[in-house]
C-alpha cells in the first residue's frame, strides 16, 4: 500500500480526479489569461511538434525562444510572430527574469543538457517543462527538483502519454481492476533502426540510447499501469552491431518485480519494430498497441471492450493540461518525482546489466 500511495503522490493522482483529468474538470472552469511558453531548443520536437501544438492550445501561446543557432532565430520569428525582445540564446536566457510575456520555459534539448539548463529556467523564477527523459541522473533529477521548489515554480515533465485519454483509462483500471489482480505486465517499445544515425541519442553521456530515450515510456508504463513502485530489477544488454552501437547497447531487457507478485518483462531494442503494452489479470487481459505514439494509442480488452478514444493532438492536450495546473494552482499530472523515479529504475537497470545480478529497489 505504500508502494501505491508513493506512486500516486509522485505521479500527482492523490488529489482525486482533479488530478487525474484536470483538462476535463477545469474545462467548466476556463481561465481566460493565456499562459507565454518559451522553447528552449529548437531541434525536431520542438519545430514539428511542440509549435505546432502550441498554435492549437487554449491556455498555452508560443511566446518566445531560446537557441544556440542564430540562422534559426528569422524562421520562428517570422513562422510564429517572435517580437526581438523575446529571443535569446543559452547566454542570455538569465534575462527572461524580466520578460512579462514568458511564463513557462519549456526545456527541449538533449537529455544530458535538461539538468543544467531546466536549473537556468528556474532561476528566472518562471515554470518549468522539462521533456522526457528527465535527465541523465537521480542526482541530477533532484538538482532541478530542488531549483523549482527554492524557486517557487511549478515542474511537469513532458510525459504526454499519461494526459492521452486510452492511457487514462489503463490508468483507471489500476485501482478499479475490472479484469481482477494484475500477474503480468509486458511493456516492450522498439524500432527496426538499420543505420542508426549517430546522434547525441547515441552517446553515453548525452543521450544514453534506446534504454533513456524510448525506454523509458515502458518503465513509466509498468509504474502506471500497477500504480506500484518495483522491488528489484534484474536486466541484460544484447548488441549484434558493436560496430554501430559504440557506446550504447542496442536492446536492454529488465525484467521487475513489482509488489503482489506482478512480473513486468520490459525490452528496448533498435532491431524490431515493437510498441506494446500488456497486463495479463486474473480474469482477462488488457493492452494498449501502440502504447506510445503521436497519434492512434489503441489497444484492447480480453471482453472486446475498445481503447480507441481520439485526440487531435496529444502535446496541445499536454500543455493545456500543464498550463491549468498553472493557472489554477493545482498539482501536474507528470511532476518532478515521477520523472525522477524512472531515471533511478534506470540506473538499476544499468547497474544489472552491468553486473549481471539482480538489484533490489530502494
Ligand atoms: P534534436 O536533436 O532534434 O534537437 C536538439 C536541439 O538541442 C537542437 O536544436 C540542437 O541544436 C540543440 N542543442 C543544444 N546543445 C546541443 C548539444 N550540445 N548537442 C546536440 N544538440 C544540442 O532532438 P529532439 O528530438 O528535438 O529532442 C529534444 C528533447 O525532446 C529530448 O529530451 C527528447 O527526449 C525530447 N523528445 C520528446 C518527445 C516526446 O514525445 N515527448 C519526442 C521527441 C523528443
């Protein structure tokens, strides 16, 4: 029981169902003030995804930038009507301080960097998105935890599969079990990658590959869909192709054992296309496939019941969500601790893999 409550305080799902689907509850309730979003880092999320996004969100607008690439900086201000005083690079981002139209900097950059900068962003006292993965480190997690909170200023992680309404739902039947006890869960996210492009992705320190990238999805799903903390972890690399995956293993296998008996087989590979995720109960089965994907989360029950609910675009559904929790002080559904507990089962993994033994959870 208090492996649940940890998972349901850090994942913010204590509060009721406010927490749980505050985009629904709040939308009787609409704020009018739009909240200023600053991208700091302009890379592929962010320019095809996030901005996007953000020019269909109600309670979030572009506002302004943070970038390290001068020819950039002409694009976005002609594409999203960046006025001058609204850019900045990694040297004067400290000035958004004193800038009124920023409200939230939105850290975009590659993981080893969200430390660092996402500290930055909160010392210019505005609230701070962090994407996914949280950061290289538990240490690291807890540096930008702890800036937030001397700071005074909200945290979310981009983690925008548990504000997508399927995986909602997964998360509901945590508590509800309408299929009985949970014995199994399979959490697998992999792509057939042939030439892997050699990206900060694929260095150790930067990115940390496949395991921090996209492994990280499986881990946070075996935690919300058990709404319980693992007790130990025993894990393994497989690498076919040393030659290209130099510093990061191509495929990582972590099996955890949660509480009440529930075994979570979990793999991360670059060799096969595979988006699953699946809880085997006593009375039946459920699983959502794809369980992580811009659009189309879908999935299954053992009694036909359809997870199939659209959502035009989960990152807009994301940040409204995030911004609400803003704007009416209330909690996020993805905050620092949740963030943070997957890193820490990360370096677990790690640590398994490296030994070859079976690590305990603390
Ligand atoms: P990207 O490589 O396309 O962009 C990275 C950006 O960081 C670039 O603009 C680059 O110029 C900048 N940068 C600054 N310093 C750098 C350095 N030292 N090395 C490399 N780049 C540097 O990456 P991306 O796909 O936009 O990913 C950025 C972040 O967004 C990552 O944390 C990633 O995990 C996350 N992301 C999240 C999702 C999601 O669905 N939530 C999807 C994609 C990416």
């Amino acid at each position: 029981m208090a492996q649940r409550r940890t998972f349901l305080k850090q994942a913010g799902l204590l509060l009721g169902s406010a927490a749980i689907l505050p985009h629904t509850v709040f939308a009787c309730n609409r704020a009018a003030k739009k909240l200023g979003v600053c991208l700091v880092g302009l890379g592929n999320y962010s320019e095809n995804l996030l901005a996007p996004a953000l020019q269909l969100t109600k309670h979030c607008e572009l506002r302004g930038i943070v970038t390290g690439s001068p020819e950039k900086i002409p694009i976005w201000q002609k594409r999203h009507g960046i006025p001058d005083k609204n850019v900045y690079s990694y040297e004067t981002m400290n000035g958004i301080a004193n800038n009124d139209d920023i409200d939230v900097m939105y850290i975009v950059l590659p993981t080893g960097l969200h430390a660092e900068y996402a500290i930055k962003a909160a010392e210019t006292g505005k609230h701070v998105w962090c994407e996914k993965p949280m950061a290289k480190t538990v240490k690291e997690c807890q540096s930008i935890i702890d800036a937030c909170t001397k700071n005074k200023v909200k945290l979310a992680i981009g983690y925008r599969m548990q504000h997508e309404p399927n995986t909602q739902k997964v998360i509901s039947w945590a508590k509800t079990k309408p299929y009985g006890q949970i014995q199994k869960i399979q959490a697998e996210i992999g792509f057939n990658i042939r030439n892997p492009a050699d990206t900060w992705r694929m260095k150790k320190e930067l990115g940390g590959g496949l395991l921090y990238d996209v492994g990280v999805y499986a881990i946070n799903a075996m935690r919300y869909t058990t709404a319980l903390e693992p007790i130990s972890v025993l894990a393994s690399y497989e690498n076919t192709r040393p030659e290209v995956y130099k510093e990061v293993p191509e495929t990582t296998i972590f099996d955890f054992q949660f509480p009440e008996g529930i075994q979570a087989h979990g793999r991360t590979t670059g060799r096969e296309n595979i988006n699953i995720l699946r809880a085997a109960c006593e009375q039946g089965w459920y699983e959502l496939s794809p369980f992580q994907a811009y659009s189309g989360v879908q999935g299954s029950a053992s009694d036909g019941v359809l997870l199939n609910t659209y959502i035009e675009n989960q990152q807009a559904r994301q940040m409204d969500d995030d911004a609400l929790a803003i704007l009416q002080d209330g909690p996020v559904l993805a905050p620092g601790e949740n963030g943070m507990q997957d890193i820490a089962l990360i370096e677990a993994i790690i640590s398994s893999a490296e030994t070859g033994r079976s690590v305990r959870i603390s």
